[in-house]
C-alpha cells in the first residue's frame, strides 16, 4: 500500500498515537480535552495525503525543497497555521509543539514500514514526499505561533506602558506639589527638579512604548516636531546624569545656532542615552 493510501486508511490509529504524545507534554495538556489533543492533527494528515497523490515535477521538488511558495498546499497550510495558533492559546511552547510534528513523522513511517511485505522503489518517494508535506505543516505551525507569540508580547507592553503612567503621575505630582508647598534649601530643590525631570522622561519613555506598540499592531510611529533649543535639551540631560555621579564634572561646549524644529521627546531621550553610557 503507498504511503498515501496508508495515512488516509489508518489515520483514526495515527492521530490515536497524537493525541496519546500530545498528553505526554505537561502542564498544558493537563487541563485539555481529547479534542483539543487531537486538534487539527487528522485536517494535517489528510492534507498531506492529498498533497503526495498530486504529480510534482523535478523543479517543484527543488522549490519545495528551498521552501519557496510556488507549490503550497492551501488546507495544509490553513491546518498546520491553525493549530500553531491554538496550540499557543493553550500553552504549549515552541519546543512541545514543534515535537507533535517530529512524533508525528516517526509515527507514521514505523506503522507504514510494519505493514509493508517488501519495501519498493516508489516507497523512498513516498517517504520524500511525506516529509515535504511534513516540513511544510511544521514551518506554517510555527510562522503562526511566533505571530501570536508577537501579538501577545505587544499586547502585555502596552498594557504595561499603560499602567505605568498612574504611578509616574503620582510621582510627578507629589514633586510638584513638594516644590510649590515646603519651603526648600537650595540643594533639596535641586534634588526635586531632579526628580521632575526624570519623571518626564521616564514619562516619554512609556509613550514611545505606547506608540512603538501601536506601530506594531498596525499605526506608525509619531513624530512630533516643535521649536525647541537643543543646548537647553542638552543642559538638561547633564544634569540628570549628574545625579547619579555626583563627583563627575562634565563639560558643554556650544557653538553656532542650536534652535530649530525638531522632536523634543525623541531627541531629550537620545541625549539621555547617551549621557548615560558615557
């Protein structure tokens, strides 16, 4: 029996064999049903079935090979992205869900070879060609488990750049209400404006996270230009670098016209990056 004919008779017993590794890779498959263990594992097979039973030219074999797209098998492909985003949902991780694929292929050609009185020429073309449709279920799954692995990244940024911004108001706030209220020494009120412009620029930090999310998840990044004098940006930047290294003395050198129209959180950011590292 070629190969084909063999997944499409035995793929109940196939996807027996899934389902039981599948329960195998814990904790997720803890706390699964039989048919989310199962999940597109028959859709993949017949799939792949179909796709060894349609003639392949030489050049195709050696475009599938490379990967290239001319030749992709549609309801292989749905499947195999299908079930590489339910397996993210559910908690599977790369590694567990990238061994199904490796389990499966071992599975399928030891039942094969068992049932064979003789192995035939045509059999190593099957075996090919499984692992064709095979690599090309696995490099689907895995394309849309990274995607939603992005996705969900993205999304837990922005809820954190978010949530950020109450105790950086409060923080802000406290400063403001510290510096118009008490009556301070010199030195104190230093370390108070300190303070406040740190907080304004851990402010602009969690907005360009916020835009970067957003050009992530579909908008672009923002710019912002307004009339702004870079000496003053640059003033500012030393000073809060200073902060942390009270004994440094840094030295500013200013020439020519240092105002224009340019976008000041962006560029109060670079100047903080870099006197940082210095």
């Amino acid at each position: 029996m070629r190969l084909s004919e063999f997944i499409v008779v035995h793929v109940d017993r196939i996807v027996d064999e899934w389902e039981d590794f599948a329960r195998t890779l814990k904790p997720a498959a803890d706390s699964m049903s039989k048919l989310e263990l199962r999940d597109h594992a028959k859709s993949i097979l017949l799939a792949a079935a179909r796709d060894m039973k349609t003639a392949q030219s030489k050049s195709e074999e050696i475009a599938k090979a490379r990967g290239e797209e001319l030749n992709k098998t549609p309801s292989l492909d749905e499947a195999a992205s299908s079930h590489g985003e339910l397996r993210h949902e559910v908690g599977f991780d790369l590694v567990q869900m990238t061994s199904e694929f490796r389990h499966l292929r071992a599975s399928v050609i030891r039942l094969w070879v068992e049932s064979l009185a003789a192995p035939q020429l045509a059999d190593f073309q099957d075996v090919i060609r499984f692992n064709e449709a095979i690599d090309e279920a696995l490099a689907e799954s895995t394309a849309a488990y990274a995607e939603r692995v992005g996705r969900s990244r993205d999304i837990f940024l922005a809820i954190l750049g978010h949530d950020l911004r109450a105790p950086l108001q409060a923080v802000s706030m406290s400063t403001e209400l510290l510096a118009r209220k008490i009556a301070l020494d010199e030195k104190t009120q230093s370390y108070v404006s300190r303070i406040q412009t740190s907080t304004r620029h851990m402010g602009s930090m969690v907005s360009d996270l916020l835009e970067f999310v957003r050009s992530r998840l579909g908008a672009g990044l923002p710019v912002e230009r307004k009339y702004m004098d870079l000496a003053s940006a640059c003033r500012e930047a030393i000073e809060e670098a200073c902060a942390g290294r009270p004994d440094s003395v840094p030295v500013l050198n200013i020439e020519g016209n240092t105002k224009g129209h340019w976008d000041a959180g962006r560029i109060s950011q670079m100047l903080q990056n870099l006197t940082q590292n210095l």
